[in-house]
C-alpha cells in the first residue's frame, strides 16, 4: 500500500492547519481550541490557543499559544506599511511575552536558526544580525546600563549540514552554560499557500523543530528539552511542489466545474427555442462535458489526487521547495521588521522611532 504520509498537505502556520482542521465540520468550531481574530491597517491578526490533546490532534500542533499576522500588502515594499507592521508586531508580541510569563527582566538567548548561505533559509541569521545584544555589558560594565534594557544575548548556530552538530546540541550547551530565563528561537517556516509566502508572521510559545518545515527531522528546540521556555518566531518563505500541484489541480477542476455549469444563451432564430427542449439539452451537454473533463480528476478523492501527485512527482525527483524569485528582498524587509519588533518588545527604552539608533 502506498504510504501517503509525505503527502499530507504540509505547513508550519497553525492558522492554516485551523483552516484545514475546519473543512468538513458543520458546527463550525474545534473542540480543545479558541481562536481570536481580527483585521485592522491591513493586518489581520489571529490568536489560537491549543487547550488540550483532542485540540492538538484535530489541528495537528502540539499545546500552546499561536500568534498569527498576515499582511499581504507586504509585497508592495510599501515603507509606510512595513512601519505600521512593525509597531503592531512588537506590541502583539509584547503581549505574548506577558502571556507566556516572561517578566521584563528576564534574560533572553536569541537563536537564529537556519542556514546563511540559503537566502530562503538564512531569516534567522539575518534577525540575529540586527538584534539588539547587550548581556556583554551586564558582564562587563552593569552600572553603565541604563533603565530599560535587558539582558539580551545571540547565536546563529548554523546547520547540521554545516557544523556536523545537531542544533538542538549547541542550543541547549548554551542555555546550560550562559543560564538565560527563555529563549526566542527565528526560523524560515513553509506554507501551504503561495499567497502566505513571505507576508505572514508566526508566533508560537510550544517550540520548534529546526528544518520540519522542509521534511527534515531534527530534535525540538522546546521547554523539555531546553529547561525554559521556547517562543518560536516564524515567517514562511517557501512552499513545496506537491502543495502547489495540489491547489493548481483544485483551481483547474472549480474552474471547469463552474464552466460546465454555465448556460449557453438561447438563439432566439432557432425554431426548437422552446424553454422544455432548451433545458433538457442544455443539461445533456452539462453531462456529457463533465465526463469527459472532470471524469478522471473531478471524481478523485483528496487523498487519490495527492497519491496521483505522489507517482508523477517523485519518481522524477520534482518535489521541490520553492521561493519566490524576489527572496533577497523579502528576507531582508521582513527581517528588519521582525528584528526591529523583538528589540522594541524586549527593551523598554527602545521603539520604533529610536531602534534604528541601537542596531546595525
């Protein structure tokens, strides 16, 4: 029997797996799992609280807190846009921090996960490159900190492929040795759908798993296995071909659907233009149409299309991650951008009219 399991559709972004988790369920709620959202600016924000196992199993995440904006308008490399993003980003996470119970001088550890040499992987590094550090000067110098700074700290630890150590390994020989109060861990993520790609941004207080989003299995980086608190940021750079396959063939059959559907107008010379034959033959054409574009496709289950996918795709080697060409320019804006939230949620002094004055 075929093992469909690397066909599910995949993605890291809870507000997706909610959306899938819904379709089919007549109450229109999910058991074990609360959802706040709305939209204001242009930023539609949702808020997804995991309560319990039946909840986690239905969404296909584990317990917690998922913070979710989606800002299409950030294709635009609109300034103005990009700015509004950035204030309400911090704020929302600040609020997440407090959730979480984080207290405002907690020490953080930053961990830029990823791949640098990777555009569409190298989010976390970047983030990491502008990220306020400052636990050297509550070594060194204390009494030259002023009010309103934490103590804040940074690694990019790179990729199993590159340092031949499991990220995990080198995360937790940190928290071990430099003892920080939680850590906030930045990765690229993969979506389900092109239009999320590079304008979402996700938060989430269970963890991560460094390169899930593409099908790697690593160790999480979580409260379990680090000791404290994991809030994971995330922001979704690629998508796979079997998920753009997928929602290519499901447009195409609607499409035709919708086509098949449609009816011709009358020609008002014909002398059969009688309203009974009219339609009796109009929905004979429909029929006959239908099964010969929709017969073969059209009447196939999900799971038969992804298993059609599956045998044209892999024995050619063609699932492949994708980005978007523009990829330099999205990394680069929705890094400040996130880089430029956690400064201002994590330093009191620092907003976002000033930040710019304590990074590079």
């Amino acid at each position: 029997m075929l093992d469909l399991s690397a066909l599910a559709i995949r993605t890291d972004l809870a507000r997706e797996a909610h959306d899938l988790a819904l379709k089919g369920r007549e109450e229109g709620e999910i058991p074990g799992v609360r959802m706040e959202e709305y939209e204001e600016d242009g930023i539609k924000t949702s808020w997804i609280w995991v309560e319990n196992e039946e909840g986690a199993r239905a969404l296909g995440k584990q317990q917690g807190t998922y913070l979710t904006l989606e800002v299409p308008g950030l294709r635009s490399k609109d300034s103005e846009l990009q700015h509004r993003v950035a204030v309400h980003f911090s704020r929302e996470f600040s609020r997440f921090l407090e959730e979480s119970g984080i207290a405002e001088d907690d020490k953080i550890l930053v961990v830029g996960l990823g791949n640098w040499n990777v555009t569409a992987d190298a989010l976390g590094p970047f983030v990491v490159k502008h990220t306020l550090i400052t636990r050297h000067l509550f070594q060194l110098m204390p009494e030259q900190v002023e009010e309103g700074y934490r103590s804040v700290s940074a690694i990019s630890p790179g990729v199993m492929g590159t340092t031949g150590i499991e990220t995990s390994e080198i995360v937790r020989g940190l928290v071990e040795k430099t003892k920080p109060d939680a850590v906030i861990a930045v990765d690229s993520l993969a979506s389900r759908a092109l239009t999320r790609v590079n304008t979402t941004i996700q938060v989430a207080d269970s963890g991560i798993n460094p390169g899930s989003g593409v099908g790697n299995k690593r160790k999480a980086l979580n409260r379990d296995t680090l000791g404290v608190p994991v809030i994971a940021i995330g922001v979704p750079t690629v998508v796979d071909a079997a998920t753009i396959t997928y929602d290519t063939i499901e447009l195409v059959m609607s499409h035709l659907h919708r086509e098949m559907n449609q009816k011709k107008p009358a020609n008002p010379l014909d002398p059969l233009n009688r309203p009974d034959l009219k339609e009796l033959q109009n929905q004979k054409v429909d029929e006959a149409a239908k099964n010969r574009f929709l017969g073969l496709i059209g009447g196939l289950s999900d799971e038969e299309k992804r298993q059609l996918i599956h045998e044209v795709l892999s024995p050619l080697g063609q699932n492949l991650i994708v980005t978007p060409k523009e990829v330099d320019d999205f990394i680069s804006d929705i890094g400040k951008l996130v880089a430029d939230g956690i400064n201002c949620a994590l330093h009191e002094s620092v907003t976002i009219d000033n930040v710019s004055a304590h990074t590079t």
